[in-house]
C-alpha cells in the first residue's frame, strides 16, 4: 500500500503501470486503489506553474474596516480578476493569507493593482513574498497506517533531509487552450479517466485531445506530480473500522522572509522531519509552507515548530481557520488564445473592484442612518 501510494504521488493512478513497478498484480494494486477511493481519497494533479512562466506570491492581508463583514467576496473577486488560488484566514491575528499565481509578463501589473486596492480602503496592511518554485509534498505513506487512519512520527527523531529542488525560470514550456483545460480538470480531480477528462473539456477530436495529454501535459512536464489529499479519507464501521469518524486536520502556514540560503536550508532540513507537510516553497530570501496537522498532534508540531525557531519575527507560524478559507485550480479564463498568452486587464480589474467599494460603502452608511 505505501509502495502504491508514493508511486502515484509520482505518475498518478496509472495502475498498470504501477503495478509493474512494484512487482504487485495489477487486481491486487486495483483492489487498494478502490479501497481508498471508497474511504474519500482524493487525488490531484499540482501544476507545474514555473513551466507555465507562472510565479506563486503569497500576500498576508488585514482587510479594510468596510470589507471585513465581506471577505469572501472581496477573495472570491480576486479568484476571478487576479490569479488568486486560495486563501485562508489566520486564527491567530485579524488576517488573511492568499496565494496567487502571477505569469511573469504580468507581474509588474498585478503588483501595482495590489497597491491601489491598498490605496482605495481593501486592505489595512498587506506584505507580499514572492516565490521562485513551489511543490506539493509528496505523502509520507510510511508514516501513515492505512487500516486506522493514524499517523506514527516520533518528534525526536533527527533523520530527515530536505528535498533539493532545482528550478530554472527560463524553463518556461509551450502551451495552448486544450492544455490548460486538461491540467484544470486534473487538478479538480485526476481520480477519473481519460475519456472523462475528455468529455469535460469540451474537445471534439479524442485523438487530438489524447495527443495534448501526452506530448505537452507529460511530454513538456506541465504537472509535477500528483497530490494524494489524505485529509478526505473516511475511517469508521462502513468500512470495516470500529468508530466512525474522519480524521480532523488542522492547518499551518509557515511564513519567513530575510533569511539567508543557509538559513532557509535548516529550515527545510528541520519541517522534512514533519510527515504532513502539504507544500512548500522558495524565493531567493523566502520561504513558505503550508501543514495539513492531525488535530491530536497540533501541540506536538507547535512545540517543535517552536524548537525549530518559528517564534523569530523573521520566520512565523499562523493556524488557518478552514472555515474561513477556499481553493481554486488553475482558470484559464486569464488565457488569451488569439495571442497564445496570458492577460491581466488591470483596469477592469479595479472598476470592479471600486464598483464593490462604492456597494459597499452605501450599505453601511444605510445601516447607520
């Protein structure tokens, strides 16, 4: 099962060929496969933004005094004028952090866009750190017992090593239209079948379509890899558990910036003896992560985040509230097809953003007349 699930981690529920490459009979990897399924595993494809000429910056914001009572809105806006992909708000400290994926042709833009919104009241404070790569951490399956939904660290354990990531930001690949809507449908779910994805893009030539699946979405590595989302899984009587319960999991955003390489690679080095780190990522003097925590260890990973030296102002830890919180895949609605790149109409993007403003405003001074 371990060996199963870190092998999709790296070529996604291929079960044919995963089944060749642990030496395990296509029925029996079939059979584990579907008894994740059943518990709620969910599978996702993490987008290789670098190669898309995208950038990751994450921005920590206090909304302004008029938009607090409405910060879905204002993040949900976002998601669709300026590349947000997430967002989630601090339990902590009366903030939000978001995530955006910016092409580099539009950064200085969307950069000058975030000031105005600062400017005309949305946020009260903002900071932003920019990121050279990101990477969803592939699940420590060892660390994870299958049968009980349990994970098994021991905190004091010194054997870990960061993974090295190399990253050239010229490694920028070719794209088009149908790719983006492939990688859009893979990273909603990559549980389903080709000819499903097929049939949600809205292509008309199967063989065409197969053939931008396999000689750009893989062939140009537009995914890099495969995200296992062990936070849905299902443990109880229906599926052969006493007790029925989902395990609770709760968030942890690693946030740092000023820091030297040195220090960037002991921290990598101290959060790769965390089994459940979701993501993390790197700038030239940044760094973020982001932990998906059992509930029953999150005083255990506060305490080692604090011997990790996370209570420095440099390098800080926040909880999220997932209440208060979404994601989204990747839109291509940013995509311009005609021209072959992406856009960001900054203007547009503020008149919306000022026509909320003003609804916003007058509701409030009707509320207090």
């Amino acid at each position: 099962m371990v060996r199963m699930v870190s092998a999709i981690s790296e070529r996604g529920p291929k079960i044919d060929e995963i089944a060749r490459l642990i030496g395990t009979y296509n029925e029996t990897v079939r059979y584990w496969y579907k008894s994740l399924l059943h518990r709620g595993l969910a599978i996702q494809a993490s987008c290789n933004y670098e190669r898309l000429g995208m950038r990751r910056v994450i921005v920590i914001v206090e909304l302004g005094d008029a938009f607090k009572e409405c910060a879905d809105t204002v993040f949900s806006e976002l998601g669709q004028v300026a590349y947000a992909i997430s967002y989630a708000k601090t339990r902590d400290a009366e903030c939000y952090i978001s995530s955006f994926s910016v092409p580099d042709d539009c950064i200085i833009q969307w950069a000058d866009f975030m000031l105005q919104l600062k400017k005309i009241g949305f946020f009260s404070s903002m900071e932003s750190i920019s990121l050279d790569w990101v990477r969803n951490v592939p699940m420590q399956a060892g660390f994870f017992d299958f049968g009980t939904g349990k994970w098994r660290n021991d905190w004091r354990s010194k054997n870990a090593n960061a993974v090295p990531v190399e990253v050239n930001r010229d490694q920028r690949q070719r794209y088009d239209m149908m790719d983006l809507k492939i990688i859009e449908q893979l990273q909603i779910s990559a549980n389903v079948s080709l000819a499903e994805v097929f049939a949600k893009t809205g292509a008309k030539n199967y063989n065409t379509f197969a053939w931008h699946y396999r000689a750009h979405i893989l062939g140009r590595g537009l995914i890099r890899g495969y995200r296992i989302n062990y936070t849905t899984l299902r443990f109880g009587p229906e599926h052969g558990n006493s007790g029925a319960q989902r395990r609770s999991y709760s968030w942890v955003d690693i946030v740092a910036d000023g820091l030297s390489e040195s220090e960037k690679s002991t921290l990598r080095i101290a959060l790769a003896r965390v089994p459940f780190v979701w993501m993390e990522g790197s700038g030239p003097r940044s760094y973020y992560a982001r932990i998906a925590c059992p509930a029953s260890q999150l005083s255990n990973l506060l305490n080692f985040l604090k011997d990790a030296g996370t209570s420095s102002g440099r390098i800080r830890s926040f909880r999220l509230d997932p209440g208060h919180g979404l994601s989204f895949s990747l839109s291509n609605h940013f995509y311009d097809k005609d021209v072959q790149r992406w856009v960001f109409k900054k203007e547009e993007a503020l008149q919306r953003f000022e026509a909320l403003g003003r609804i916003r405003r007058e509701l409030i001074r009707g509320r207090n007349q």
